[in-house]
C-alpha cells in the first residue's frame, strides 16, 4: 500500500533548503445562499455550530441565533443544504415568533430561564442523537454546557442541568465573575454561594469556558471534546491587553475525552502560546477534521491585541500533540469593505464534496469586543463559505529566485510509481537514490523529465520513459529540485 507524505512536519524529511511551509488555495465562495429569517435579526452564528452529513445525502446544520423576544436572546435553530451553499431553514413547529412559526430548536424540558447557544451534534453509529450546548442563565448564576437526547435530531430532551459536562466560570459554582473568578477560589460572598451544591475542587476541575467542540470517535469507542483553558493574566504580565472584553485571563485550549458523554476525563492541555508566537496571542477554539492518518484542526487564531480572529491550521497524528508549522490565518480576511474583514470562526468539521474541502464560517467586521475598525460603520456578521483542494491544506513553496531543494529520508518504496502533487511554474525534477545515497543508474537527477504544470499526480519518469516501478519495494531514498512552485505531497 502506497503511503502519501505531508509535510506538516519534518517526520520524514533528511534535509531541505531554498523552501518554506506556505497554505494552499483557498477560494472564497461568498454568503451561504438561505432565508434572512427576522427572528434572528441578522445573526445567524455557525461558530461553535455543528455541520452533519445526513446518511441519505445533503447536510444539516445547528447553529445559534438571536431572538427578537427579550426573554430569549439567544436560541438554536437547524438548516439543510444540498450542497452547502443554498440552504432551506424549514418549519418545525416548535416556537412562533410574533405568530409565525420557526426553524428554532426547543427542547421538550426547556428550563424558563437563560437561552442556548453553540450546538454541538453528533450523529451516533445506532441512528440516535446527541447535543451539547451552553446553557447562559445569568438570572440564576448558571453558565453550563448540557447534554441533550433525540431520536431524529429534531425532538431534543435535556439531561440532568446539574449534570454538566464542563462549566463557565460565570457559574454559581465557580465564583460568579466570568473575567477571572474561579481560576483561584470562590467567594463566599458572591450572590448565588448560598446555591453551591458540588465539592469546590470537582468544580474547578470542570472549569472551561464557551467555543467548545464535541466529538465521538467510532473506532476508539469514545467522546473527544476540545475546549477553552483559561490562565489568570494581572495587569504586571506582558500578555496583558486592557481593552479585551475579558483581559484577566488568557485562552489557551484543552481536550477532555468521555466513553458515555456524561461523565468527562480530567482536562489536558493541548496549545499554550510559546516563543514563536505573538506577545499578545491567544486561542479562541479548536476544531477537528480526521484526514488519512492526519487530524486537521482548524484553530481560533485570536490577536488580542489587535482583536482579529484568524482561522489557523494545525495538525495531528493523534490529536494530543498538535503541530504548528504556519501560525497565521488559513482563509484569507476580507478587505475593510467586506463583512469578514476583522474575524473568521469555523463550524466544528469540514464538508467532503469528492475533490476538495467545503467550510461553512462565520466572518465579522468588528473588533472581538464589538468596537468598530477604522472604515466600518455598522457591526455586521454573517454566514460565509469556501472552498479548498483536498490534500492541499499546505505545501512546500520556493522562495522567490531561487532553487527549492528536498531530500526525503529512506523508505520503502511501495507504490506503483512515485507521484507528486504540485504546482509547477518552473521546473521539477527529481533523483531515486540507493538506499547509502548514491544516485541509482538512469534515474539521477538530470535524467528526469521535467515536471511543470498544476497537477495532483504528476508522475516522475526518467529517460526512456522509465518510472521507479522496478524498485518496488525496495528500500530507496529521492531527491527532488523544483524552481518556481509549490510541492504538496508525495506519494511513494
């Protein structure tokens, strides 16, 4: 079986020069095509929102939107698409708005009090439903991320509300104040102590904070969640940013696993800022899409001081320990004119349309504490799609005027011919060595057949029209030269 190598790290490359990582072609698509319903005034968020393949075809998604009535400002609601770009928002028959019906979600034990928010749906392999979603009741000193029920993916029953996967440290239990309480103690003198029912440390252990992601992972029989971490930050520390909504605390991101959903394992860090990055850099959320033996994430860039959100690529071979190799925005930002200037935030997955890569986001134009960029008028936020080549998350690039060279360590050679995805403006070559590095005799480096063009499978040949197909499973090692391009995989 052949393998396919990337080149997120540096697993398999002896050496290299003259190249550097670079993202791959995004193209933006523009607004989702769907109903601007009132009721949602405007803002319907996919952020932390859930896209599901549907097993008959087509794609359904739970997002969140705001409500007209003051007594529900925020509330879940469903869509369904095609395509993922034309959506119908159908009627369900479970909340009117000043007399007409909606496509809004309300659970059948739906509490009086607070709204939902940042539905996470998974799909399970017997056909049932499950959804974990924040629950923000302010009136009541609860801030939770509840566990929901359904059948069809319609109907919902709330679990137990005082049986929370993870908690805000807004909630009663964890000291009230969601800038920094409850990252140290809780007061006794905070206005619902007197409603504390959980041991104060089995609270802190379940501290987390909104943008959560919640997934089931079907061959290890288990749930995965990747949330928000939040570290105490005092004015005295460097990574302070005093116009941040929230500028005592840093977001970093964790993971947490479950084999019912109920009952979560303790958190574990993942993505700490370091010294590559920016003084002021902070993550938002971290989102997951399984790729071959890779795992995409799609990670909230968020410059604090600067209130951008990026979405930022990383990757992993077991989604514990996270690569970082970019460090910047995926989907490129609008110009200050268009809606997605200031912000990009993902949906929880990737949709596959055969050959490329569909995302549904969210982009805004205002700063991440809702003040507005030099050149914008008026707050806006909409639903936004794009697309991007499969197995072209990222590639080696050459630098401007100069030869980019690779030299792969040795492997054994099981494919039937070696195949390289890569666009080529210039020229590509390539040399199959033994495996003490020696050239091989007919397959040195000036004895291939250059390569240019865009193409995800170039074939290497060599003069004669010769391919490496004769040192099948042989242990090898390759050399490639490329002028002008950008190399994105090889397949050996």
């Amino acid at each position: 079986m052949s393998q396919r190598v990337f080149f997120y790290d540096d697993r398999d490359i002896d050496t290299s020069h003259g190249l550097h990582l670079a993202y791959g072609p995004v193209t933006k698509l523009g607004l989702v095509d769907w109903p601007r319903s009132d009721w949602e005034m405007d803002f319907a968020s996919v952020f932390a929102g859930s896209v599901i393949p549907m097993p008959g075809g087509g794609w359904r998604v739970y997002y969140s939107g705001q409500c007209l009535t003051p007594e529900r400002r925020f509330g879940l609601a469903m869509a369904e698409s095609a395509d993922g770009i034309t959506w119908e928002k159908p009627l369900l028959g479970q909340l009117e708005i000043e007399g007409s019906d909606t496509n809004r979600l309300v659970f059948d034990n739906e509490p009086e009090e607070g709204a939902f928010t940042q539905p996470q749906v998974v799909l399970m392999p017997d056909g049932s439903w499950l959804m974990w979603s924040w629950w923000h009741a302010r009136e009541i000193g609860q801030f939770r991320y509840l566990r929901a029920e359904s059948d069809d993916g319609i109907h919902w029953t709330l679990n137990d509300l005082d049986e929370p996967a993870v908690m805000h440290p807004a909630d009663c239990e964890l000291g009230e104040n969601a800038r920094v309480a409850g990252l140290t103690s809780a007061s006794a003198e905070d206005e619902f102590a007197h409603k504390r029912t959980m041991d104060w440390l089995e609270a802190k252990r379940l501290r987390s904070n909104d943008a959560t992601y919640v997934y089931y992972d079907e061959e290890a029989e288990q749930f995965e969640m990747y949330s928000v971490w939040l570290l105490p930050c005092d004015p005295d520390t460097y990574r302070y940013t005093p116009h941040d909504n929230a500028p005592r605390v840093l977001r970093t991101i964790h993971r947490r696993t479950s084999d019912d959903g109920v009952a979560w394992s303790d958190p574990e860090m993942l993505v700490l800022a370091d010294e590559h990055d920016p003084m002021h850099q902070e993550f938002y959320y971290l989102a997951v899409e399984p790729d071959g033996e890779w795992n995409i994430g799609m990670m909230g860039h968020y410059r604090c001081w600067e209130q951008t959100m990026d979405l930022e690529l990383c990757f992993s071979r077991d989604r514990r320990h996270w690569e970082r190799p970019l460090r910047g925005g995926w989907v490129p930002r609008g110009s200050i004119e268009e809606i997605d200037c200031w912000s990009i935030y993902s949906t929880n997955c990737l949709m596959d349309m055969g050959d490329r890569w569909r995302l549904l986001y969210r982009g805004g134009n205002s700063l991440h504490n809702h003040e507005l960029p030099e050149g914008v008028e008026e707050e806006r936020k909409e639903t936004f799609v794009a697309d991007a080549p499969k197995g072209r998350f990222a590639g080696l690039s050459t630098t401007d005027r100069a030869l980019g060279a690779l030299t792969l360590k040795r492997f054994n050679h099981t494919a039937e011919c070696i195949i390289v995805d890569a666009d080529v403006r210039g020229r590509l070559q390539a040399e199959l060595r033994d495996p003490y590095g020696r050239p091989l005799g007919g397959f040195e480096l000036n004895s291939c057949m250059p390569i240019s063009g865009d193409s995800q499978r170039h074939v290497l040949t060599w003069a004669g029209g010769r391919t490496s197909a004769e040192y099948r499973y042989d242990v090898v090692g390759l050399r490639i030269e490329i002028e002008d391009g950008v190399l994105y995989s090889v397949e050996r």
